[in-house]
C-alpha cells in the first residue's frame, strides 16, 4: 500500500512530487511514484447541499418554509469537478495512510475535511504544513508531518463558518427576497461590509463643508527663509484674517520657543496579504482580488513568494536563516545594489520589529524566497517588487532626522513651525526612486493637515536670540472635508478592525482576531458585492447602488441591525479563531447562529413590503459629473434566481432596463449606450431587442411591449447569439436544458410567442 498525498490544486500537487517523487509517472490526475500517490482537489470538489435536497418543498421560495435549520448538514459533490472525486476516491483505496497536503490554513483544512467525510476516508491522516513551496521546504515539511488529529479544532472552525454561512445566507436571502420581491442577497460578512460603505456614504451626504480661513506667516533670519501656521482658534471670518494678516506683515518678529529633536523611523512591518492588498490597491489600483490572484500565482506557480494568505507581519526564529539566505539569492539580480548595502546583522532573533513568534499563528510574514523570479507578467513583476523591497528595507537602519519645532512671535500673535531635517536615509534608500506618498500627520484630521511637516534635505538652523522679520503674510482659504469614499484599499483596512477607525498599530494587531472576514475571504467578499449588484466601482472609488442602500434600510428596517453589525461580526469572526485553538465550543457558536437565522425570518416576515422602485435608480457619480449606470438588480445572485412566477416578473420589463456598457478608460467609465441584439419580433412593434439586467428586453417597454427572453432559461445562461437566433429565427441549435421539474434533456429552445417572449423545448 502507498502513501496518498492530496493537495489543493494540480499545481501544488506537481510541485511536491517534483521534490519527494521526481521519477513519478504522470496519469493526467494524479502522480504514482514508489512510495506516493499525488493528487489534487481542484478548490472545492464538496460543497453543502442546496435546502431542496432537505426537501423538496425548498425548490420554491415560501417564507412561510423558513426557517431552514438542518440537523445535519448533507454534503454535494460539485458536478463540474466529479471525475477528480472518484479519482481521489479509487486511489485511496490503495492507500493506507492520507496526507493533508492541502493550502495550510482554515480554508485548506477544509477542503480536506469535506473529502473524508464525503468519500468516508478512514485512514489515519499527516499534515504537511508549509509556508512556501520551493523544493527544500516542501522536502523539510514532509520530515517534520504532524499528525492531523492536531488540527482538529481548526477542521471544526472551518465547518462552523461554513455552516454558519449557510444558514445565514439562505434564511437571509430567501426571507428578504420572497418578501420584497427582489433579488436580495443576505450574508454573514459581506451585510456588515455593505453597511460599512452606507454608513459612509450617509456620513458624506449629510456633511455640510465650512469655510474657514487660515494664515502663513513667511519668515527670514539672515539667509534663513521659513514659513508658519498662525495659532489660534479656527477663523470664519475672513476680514479678520485679512486684518491679522496685515496686522503682522512686515513687522519685526522673535523667536518665543525652538525645540530640536532626532528621530528615527524604522522600516514598515513585513506584508500579510490585507496589508499587500491595501497598498497594492493604492500604488498600482490593483483590486483586492486581482492582488490575490497575483500573489498566488508568485507563490504557487513561480514559487518566488510564501504563503501569502495570512495575517501576519512577523517571522518566527527558524525563518531567520531563510531571509538570510534569500537575501544572499537576490544578489546579480536588479536588486544587487540595495543587497550590497545590506547589513545582516539588523536581521536577528532579537529584532521583534520583525522576530515576534508570538504574533505568528499559521503563517508568518509574506517573503521572497531564494528562487530566482524570472517569466512574471508586468503585474506579477510588480507585485513581486513590493514584496522585495518591503524585505530588503528590513536589512537597513533606520531613517534619521532633526526635527526644528519653532513658534515665532509678532505682534503678539504665535506662528508654529515644523522642520524635518533629514540626517540619514536609511532603508528609505529602497524607495528613492519611487515618488513620495503623502502621509496625513498622524491623529490629524483632514483639514488640519496644513499645520505639516515640511521635509528638507539640507541643513536648517535658526538662532533662538537673534531678530526674525515678518516679510509676507498671506490668507488661505479652506473648506472642511468630509470623510472619504472607500477605495478597496480603505474598506481592506475597516475589514480588518471591523470598522474601527483604529490609527494605533498595535490595537489594530489586536483587533485582527477580530476583524470581518479573513485574508483569504475579504477580496471575494468584495467582489460579491459587485456581483450582486450592492456597489460599482468609480474608477477606484466604491460607490453604493441604489439596490445596495434599500437593502441596508430594509435589514436595518426589519429590526435585524445586528446583522448590518460589523462589531457583532467581528466578534464571531473571533469566537471561530477561539475554536480553532480549542478555547471555545463549535456547538455552543452554532447554536447561536441559529437562533439568529430564526430571529431573522421571524422579523422580516411582519415587515411591510418595499415598493419595487426603492431598488432602482442611477447611481450618482462620486465625482459630481455623470450619472453612474442603474444598478438595480445587476449582477449575479449568492442563490439560485428565484423561480419566476414566485418573483413577479412574469411578463414585466422592469428587469431589464437597459444597461449600459461601461469601457473603463484610465479609471474613468464611458456609457456607450445598450446593446442591442436585433428587431422585436413582436407583430407592428417597431423596437429593438437589447440585453438588459436580467433578460432581453425591448426598446418600446414603455409604449407597452412585453416582450421579454430572461437569461437563465432552462437551466442555461442564453448568449447574445442563441437569442439573436430565437428573434431572427424562432429557434435555437440543439442544447443541453433542463425542464422546469429538473430532468436533464438535449433540445432546441423555440420562441413559442413573438407577443411576450415566451420560450418552449422542441
């Protein structure tokens, strides 16, 4: 009998025989060495069962058959990727020993764990736990297998957050949806996100901006020349600007106070993925899910990065060594000079700006490794720099500077002057030929910023004793600022602290455990509410549709806020990392989020029905100019559509609406208006046929046609060119459907009724 291996994905799986297996045979699923069998899943091979497979009463949506609870959850294999189960399932049973060599964290595990349960797997189980997937490490793991009975409690965190998902999910949706008659998708992290970006929306609709006035005094001492912010209360008043202005203009002044300090700044912590995304979003626009996919293509196909799904900025005292050999490694690439100026004895077991095993859970720190990086696309050759340089900083001193804090007095009045004088640069060496972030000062806000820092390179020095002149004194005007509008980096940021504006950086440490979602879950968490159609994006601002803001009042409405919580989420974001070192039940977790999924249908069943237009409107432009695209009910849904005679679509056009397509240019959109498909077939009509939200709609709706072909017809996604065909010709080729009570059967789809678009099977 042979050991079988199971990794993630194909990829994984390769990589792993390569270092253990290099002379096993390839049979397309999987590798047959002398003494292991490699394969793969392919993500999720199992997934939970739809409620109908419970009963089939749940294949329609009654909120009066809710709420669903299962006493045990029913596992389903996920039809698309069926061959590699039975695969996975015949060569285990030449197996006598399983090793869970799948990603190693919450979501790994429990890929593995739907696998056993599934195929029933009785063998014992190892674990390989790695952080990258160069040869050496993956060899060293293989000596160093844990028994998987060690990560039992992380197996029951990983099936309490799915379960609680589940239950969250379906009760949510389905009781908000037969209830207001409107695709609405509920979920556990991705409401409180939502509810995060329509709190700030709100915040910025309410604000009203003040006028308020500000003078800079210009100073000179001999050869000296500097400026200062005038100190005192906030001016409304301008002529009383004006007045102290030229009250002081030209008049000899003193130096009140001059203080002198040196400080130093450290290199910025190492990466964990919310801090990779939320930069990479920053510099580069990258969403958080394209860094995501970047970064796992630079760990797993290139091998050039760790694991990059964590949640750490730290390393562990084994992975010393390891920087220091990558180091050595990326000397003779582009990277040579800043490796020759490197000094290793700043990275050590002692440095806890870096060496802090105690914050390292899972994962350490994303880190280059000591592969050389060669074949990455523009964007992975970008990403990889990031995480290079972050590195690479960590072997320099730090930055020095003098910091000349002045008041300078005239005619009574106090000006503040801030002087950064750089001393030494440091690791800042590494960013010198990047241009320089503006950074808020900290604990500022917005519209104090003007009281900064300025950042000099030369000398500067004053004489306490000696006179000053009052040369100039101008008046600036200003308006107060509103908070801003997310970006996908600043929503990674709220994520992470569960929307606690949090500045500190070791409470934002300690709020991780508590945060919405995790590394690996908050970029699809994003996307999905793009998918559902809660936010658009405004070049590289989020912006909250129409849809999105009815579905926060109405879960909020509904007397269920708690579901909008980002705290309350947090905290059980927490409770499943309890489980997951063995400090808390899964029974005791799950128990509570089913009395929630209760209280939820309970309360929106009483609640009045919302009128069908609160969920439709244009999205106002971020930028105060065009109109953004209607986006009620855009996008794809967590569930299945609800049938259509449940949704009150049935022959309304209310569902397609055109869309506009949006060409995305420079991170500006453009509507080129909807497209169109052909000539409504519709006898003496006259209009035209164009692809709408949900289904191809016509052009004369509202003269009254309605003809209407809804995309997801007979379990299939219809194409532009399949509807073309059904218009022009009344018929499509032959296809794979599937009849409404679920038989899988080949036929063509025919346009039974020009008048209203109804389709039939021949």
């Amino acid at each position: 009998m042979k050991t079988l291996i199971i990794a993630e994905k194909p990829d994984m799986g390769r990589n792993i025989a390569a270092a253990i297996e290099p002379k096993a045979k390839n049979y397309r699923s999987y590798l047959e060495g002398e003494q292991y069998i490699i394969t793969w899943a392919i993500g999720h091979l199992i997934g939970l069962a739809e409620p109908e497979a419970y009963d089939s009463k749940y294949k329609k949506w009654n909120i009066n058959d809710l709420p669903i609870i299962p006493e045990e959850f029913k596992l389903v294999p996920n039809a698309r990727t069926l061959d590699q189960l039975k695969v996975i399932g015949e060569l285990a049973k030449r197996s006598d020993l399983l090793v869970n060599s799948c990603d190693a964290g919450r979501e790994g595990q429990h890929i593995f764990s739907l696998i056993q349960r599934h195929l029933k797997l009785s063998q014992p189980v190892k674990r390989l736990w790695i952080s990258d997937l160069t040869p050496e490490t993956i060899r060293k793991g293989f000596q160093e297998l844990k028994d998987g009975s060690e990560y039992e409690n992380l197996t029951k965190a990983a099936k309490a957050r799915s379960e609680a998902d589940w239950l969250i999910g379906m009760n949510g949706s389905r009781a908000f949806t037969t209830k207001h008659n409107v695709l609405l998708s509920v979920g556990r992290v991705q409401t409180p996100v939502l509810a995060l970006i329509y709190d700030r929306q709100k915040t910025i609709e309410a604000f009203s901006s003040l006028k308020f006035f500000e003078v800079e005094g210009h100073f000179t001492q001999n050869e000296v020349v500097y400026k200062g912010m005038w100190q005192g209360e906030r001016m409304t008043d301008g002529a009383k600007a004006e007045a102290l202005a030229a009250k002081v203009k030209g008049k000899p002044a003193r130096i009140a106070s001059y203080e002198v300090k040196e400080t130093k700044e450290y290199p910025n912590k190492l990466y964990d993925l919310t801090l990779l995304q939320r930069e990479a979003n920053g510099k580069y626009a990258f969403s958080a899910k394209k860094t995501l996919d970047l970064a796992q293509a630079l760990y797993e196909k290139h091998k050039v990065i760790s694991y990059p799904r964590t949640n750490s900025n730290y390393v562990t005292e084994q992975n010393i060594p390891e920087m220091h050999k990558t180091l050595s490694a990326l000397q003779g690439t582009t990277y040579d000079e800043w490796v020759k100026g490197a000094n290793r004895n700043l990275v050590h077991k002692g440095n806890k700006f870096i060496c802090n095993p105690a914050k390292v859970e899972d994962h350490h720190a994303i880190l280059p490794t000591n592969r050389k990086a060669s074949g990455l696309s523009t964007d992975e050759a970008k990403l990889y720099d990031l995480i290079v340089r972050r590195f690479l900083s960590q072997f320099y001193p730090a930055a020095e500077y003098k910091v000349h804090t002045v008041i300078t007095e005239v005619e009574g009045e106090n000006f503040k002057t801030t002087v950064k004088e750089l001393l030494s640069l440091g690791w800042k060496v590494i960013y010198g030929d990047q241009k320089k972030d503006k950074k808020p000062a900290k604990g500022k806000g917005k519209e104090e910023d003007e009281e900064e820092e300025i950042e000099v390179n030369e000398p500067f020095s004053l004489d306490s004793n000696a006179g000053v002149l009052c040369s100039d004194a101008v008046v600036k005007e200003k308006d107060t600022q509103p908070p801003k509008h997310y970006t996908e980096g600043t929503l990674l940021k709220a994520m992470e602290s569960a929307g606690k504006q949090i500045e500190d950086e070791e409470l934002r440490d300690a709020m991780k455990d508590s945060g919405l979602g995790t590394p690996a879950t908050r970029a699809a968490t994003i996307e999905r509410l793009k998918n559902v159609g809660y936010v658009e994006m405004q070049g590289k601002k989020i912006a909250i549709t129409q849809k999105g803001r009815t579905a926060i009042e109405l879960i909020r409405g509904a007397g269920v806020e708690l579901l909008t919580s980002p705290e309350m989420t947090g905290q059980w974001e927490r409770r499943l990392n309890e489980i997951a070192r063995g400090t808390a039940a899964d029974s005791q977790f799950m128990a509570n989020v089913k009395r929630f999924a209760s209280m939820i249908v309970d309360k929106v069943r009483v609640q009045s029905r919302a009128d069908r237009t609160s969920f439709e409107g244009e999205t106002p432009s971020l930028r105060g100019g065009a109109k953004g695209r209607n986006a009620a009910g855009s996008g794809k849904a967590a569930e299945k559509p609800v049938p259509r005679k449940r949704s009150g679509e049935e022959g309304s056009t209310a569902a397609v609406k055109p869309v506009r397509s949006r060409q995305n240019s420079a991170g500006s959109a453009a509507d080129t208006g909807p497209k169109i498909i052909g000539a409504c077939p519709r006898p003496g009509c006259g209009g035209m046929i164009f692809m709408g939200r949900k289904g191809y709609g016509c052009s004369h709706y509202k003269e009254g046609c309605k003809f209407v072909i809804w995309k997801e017809s007979y379990g299939r996604t219809l194409t532009d060119a399949q509807v073309k065909a059904l218009i022009e010709k009344g018929k499509t080729g032959k296809l794979k459907l599937t009849a409404e009570d679920g038989t899988p059967l080949e036929g063509k789809l025919v346009l039974k009724s020009s008048d209203t678009g109804q389709l039939g099977i021949e």
